[in-house]
C-alpha cells in the first residue's frame, strides 16, 4: 500500500532541496520519469482491487498534478537565479574608456569634411550624396556651362568609355568628341542639381565628396575633395550669404573674430559671384589665419542663377537662394599645417601616423564648443 502522504512531503521536499536546473530535472525524472516513483506506484494500481484503485488512483493523480506543478514553480525560480548570477559575473562597464586603437588613423580629408558636415548641420543643412560617373547635362549644360566652355574640353575632364557613331562604329578613348560620353564630375555641383529635379524646395543641402580634373602638379591632384552646399528658398539673399559663410569660416577655423572678404568672381552657376578670402598673415614657412594684412581664397560663392533653377525646374520668379563650393584638402592644409598636398594620396602610413587623427576623437567641432 502507497503512503500517499509521506509520497507527497517527501517529493515536495526533494524538489524544493533542488539548487540547479540540474539537479531538479534529475528529481523529475526520479519522481515522474517512465522508472520514477510515482510512475511505479500507478502502476502498481492494476493490482489493487477496484474500489482501492479508485481512491488511490484518484490521490496518486492529484498528487503527480501537485509535483508537477510544483517542478514548474521550481524551475522558473532556478531560471531567475541562475540569470542573476550569470548576469552577476559576465557584467561589463560600458561606461569605461575603450582600449586604444593602436593602428589605423582617420585621413585629414574624411575629418575635415566631417568638421564641415558638423557646422552645417548646427546651421539646419542635410548632407546629399550622389555619383561619382556623371552626365554631360548634370555636370555642365544645367550649370549654365556653356558647349563651349574649357572646362568641357577632352583635357580638362575624364570622360569615360568610348563613344559611338551613327552607323554604329566604335571609336576609340582618344576621339575628340565628347558628346554624352560619361565622365568623372568635376565638382560636386551635379549632386544639387540632382537635388532640385528631384525633390521640393526649399533646400539646405550639403553635398560633399570626390572630384576628378585632368590636372596633376604640385598644387593639384587628378582626383581632390569639394563640399558644396546650396539654400534655395523664397527670400535668400546675398546678405544670407555672407552671414552663413562668415560663420561658417569662424566655426571652422575656431576663431572669435576672423576677417573675410567677398571679392566680385565670376561662375557660369551664380550671378553675382565672389570669391571668399580669409586674413592671414604670411610667415616665412607658415601662414597665419586670422590677422594680419594679407589675403587668402578660401571658397567661392554666389547667388544661384536663374538659369540653373530654370533648368531644374524651378521658376526663377519665385524661387532664390545662394551657393557656395570649397576645397576640402586646401581646407586641411591650411587648419592643420600641412605643406605639401601630393602626400594627401601617397598613402604613406608613416604620414598618416603624423596628420591623421584618432578614430575615437569624434570632436568634430560644434558639440566640442
Ligand atoms: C569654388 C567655387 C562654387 C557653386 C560652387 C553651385 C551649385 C549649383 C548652383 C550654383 Cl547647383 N552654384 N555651386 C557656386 C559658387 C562657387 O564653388 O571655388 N569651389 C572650390
């Protein structure tokens, strides 16, 4: 005959003396598994005569519903103990300093334009993107770059690919025309345009990257960096210009009071234009940015002409605004003493080492002031 009682205490107190998830699936077993004692004791009802059947099958049942139940309890209380625990000894502070980086240096020309991209945005402007390989129409006709112009020459741009006939013969790279061939943008320009056909003004756009001229001396590199940036609005205006530039040019040079000059310029894309200098004072080695008698180009700027929005769909009427394009390596020259710009793409590791700067340095200018 079962003791039903001692059955009941002694299983709850094996389950509760359980300490590992384990252990108390091991007392599972040993209580309800095919061998375990209270699979036994059921068992052992097929001979009892039926009215002991009956009651005892009855309290057996509602016993293996109580161990049972018991075991689920148990289980999610070892559950939680064992996550404290685990979570106890494999706990990391985040908030401690990462370890340093030894190698790999953030290139002068990705921390200039991230500087640039930073005081924009305090300023409300996005940074857009778009292709490297342009057209002729992106990169010149809707500039209000006249068929004519220099720049549009075989020598003056990369054009891509090779160029097709009427009757369907190949010409070779060589061939003079440079009608719709593909080429290498040579300002990031196109990327506004790309903006206006395809978007809604008004616009405050950055539009910063790579860009490819035929052009290889000491001061240039056949591919270089520009940020360009763009406001088209209702009322922008040249005064608009030359507040965001001023404070563009005091943010990024991080000096209080620095002069700037708008000399009369001229660009097919803007009427009026200027070109934008900064005073310097020349070392015998070194220039000095914010004082002194002497002059220095730093970007060019102007009132978007009507033309440009013309072509992209804008009526001239009643929309406005100005533009403005730097180059992004003379930039890092100047802010960080760098004398020569061919050792911007040598890729030489021990200059790198030198004017790189570190990954974890994220102080890109406005959140440092
Ligand atoms: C420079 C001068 C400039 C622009 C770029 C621009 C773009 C559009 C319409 C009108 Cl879509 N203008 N860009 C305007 C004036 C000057 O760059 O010296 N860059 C290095």
């Amino acid at each position: 005959m079962v003791d039903t009682a001692a059955l009941l205490s002694e299983s709850l107190a094996a389950i509760a003396a359980c300490d590992s998830s384990t252990a108390l699936e091991e007392q599972r077993v040993t209580l309800l598994g095919k061998k375990g004692t209270l699979t036994e004791a059921l068992r052992t009802l097929g001979g009892a005569d039926p009215e002991t059947r009956k009651t005892l099958g009855a309290a057996l049942n509602q016993i293996k519903e109580v161990i049972t139940d018991a075991i689920e309890a148990k289980k999610l209380e070892l559950a939680g103990r064992e996550l404290d625990a685990r979570l106890k000894t494999e706990r990391i502070d985040v908030t401690l300093p990462a370890r340093p980086i030894p190698n790999g240096r953030i290139h002068p020309v990705t921390r200039v334009i991230d500087e640039i991209a930073a005081i924009f945005a305090e300023m409300g402007f996005t940074v857009a993107t778009g292709p490297d390989i342009e057209d002729d129409y992106h990169n010149f006709t809707a500039l209000n770059i006249p068929e004519s112009h220099p720049a549009r020459q075989m020598h003056d741009t990369f054009y891509l690919g090779r160029q097709w006939t009427v009757d369907g013969e190949q010409k070779n790279n060589r061939q003079p025309s440079t009608i719709n061939r593909p080429l290498l943008r040579t300002h990031t320009s196109p990327v506004q345009i790309r903006t206006m056909q395809n978007g809604k003004p008004p616009f405050r756009i950055i539009a910063p990257g790579s860009t490819y001229r035929c052009d290889s001396d000491i001061t240039h590199t056949p591919m270089f960096h520009q940020v360009e940036g763009f406001v088209i609005d209702q009322h922008t205006h040249m005064g608009h210009l030359k507040g965001c530039v001023t404070e563009f040019l005091k943010a990024f040079f991080e000096l209080d009071d620095v002069p700037v000059r708008f000399r009369p310029s001229f660009f097919p894309f803007t009427e009026p234009s200027a070109e934008v200098d900064i005073g310097c004072k020349r070392g015998k080695d070194e220039i000095k940015i914010g004082a002194g008698e002497d002059w220095l180009e730093v970007m060019g700027c102007g009132m978007v002409h009507p033309n440009v929005l013309k072509n992209c769909g804008l009526n001239p009427d009643e929309w406005q605004g100005f533009a403005f394009g730097m180059g992004v390596e003379r930039l890092a020259m100047l802010k960080y003493g760098i004398p020569d710009l061919r050792t911007f793409f040598e890729s030489d590791v021990r200059w790198l080492r030198h004017y790189g700067f570190d990954a974890l340095d994220i102080s890109s200018l406005p959140g440092e002031l």
